[in-house]
C-alpha cells in the first residue's frame, strides 16, 4: 500500500506516513468496491429487513452487451429466489443486490446517466436487464 499523497509505501498499521506526515486512513486503502460494500453492509445491519442474516458479500459475475440504444446487463445468479434480486439506477451506475442465504450478492457497474431500466428478467441463473438511452 501507497500514502494516498505522496505515494511513499506505507503500512496499513502505521498512523502516519513517514515521508510526508498524512494521517493513514484503514478507508483509504480500500477499492471503490470494498467502499461500497462496507456501507451496504452497514446499512443492512443497520436495517430490521435483512438483520444480522447477512454473513458475506460476494461479487457476482456479469456481462454487458451493447446492442444499439439499448445496453443489455447480464448477472450470473444461480438457484436464488427472483423476489431477493433488487436492481436500481444510482447515478451513472446500476447497484445489484441479491439476497441468498447468508451471502448477499452485491455488484455496481456503470450505466449511461440518463438511461433508465427498460426491462429484467430472471431465467436460469441468470438475471437479464435491458437500459435504455446514452
Ligand atoms: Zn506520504
């Protein structure tokens, strides 16, 4: 790991870089993703809905296609019940959420800005959505 200033290597554990002095922050190192499932997590916990059943995150795998107007999203979710799947528009990106067991299955990927979800649908694992616009 790099001071997220001057890019000296620095050591999660330490509290300040020894080359620059920039107070060492654990959140700084962690990827946009890790960011973003830490507050889902801690919004879910935070939730009575899906309390305390969560145990883990996993990143489903997915597949985008660019079919004129419309781009097609692809996310491998096998055997899990279609009513657990939430899929929204935040932004420029599109958040997944699905919920099996103890695992929650969390995914962002990025969405033209005002395109809007035209369709899903869910068939053999795989959950289909269909984004309109550029
Ligand atoms: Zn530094």
């Amino acid at each position: 790991m790099r001071c997220t200033k001057c890019g000296f290597p620095v050591n999660i554990n330490w509290k300040y870089c020894p080359n620059c002095g920039k107070k060492i922050f654990r959140s700084d190192f962690l990827s946009e993703f890790d960011r973003m499932c830490q507050e889902v997590l801690e919004e879910i916990q935070g939730s009575q809905l899906m309390n305390s059943k969560i145990k883990k995150i996993k990143e489903p795998k997915s597949s985008i296609i660019i079919n004129g107007f419309d781009t097609i999203y692809e996310f491998y979710l096998p055997n899990i019940n279609q009513d657990k799947i939430n899929i929204r528009k935040v932004g420029e990106s599109l958040e997944l959420r699905a919920v099996k067991n103890d695992t929650l299955f969390f995914k962002i990927v990025k969405a033209p800005s005002n395109a809007y979800i035209s369709e899903k649908e869910y068939n053999n694992g795989v959950f289909r959505v269909i984004v309109k616009g550029k």
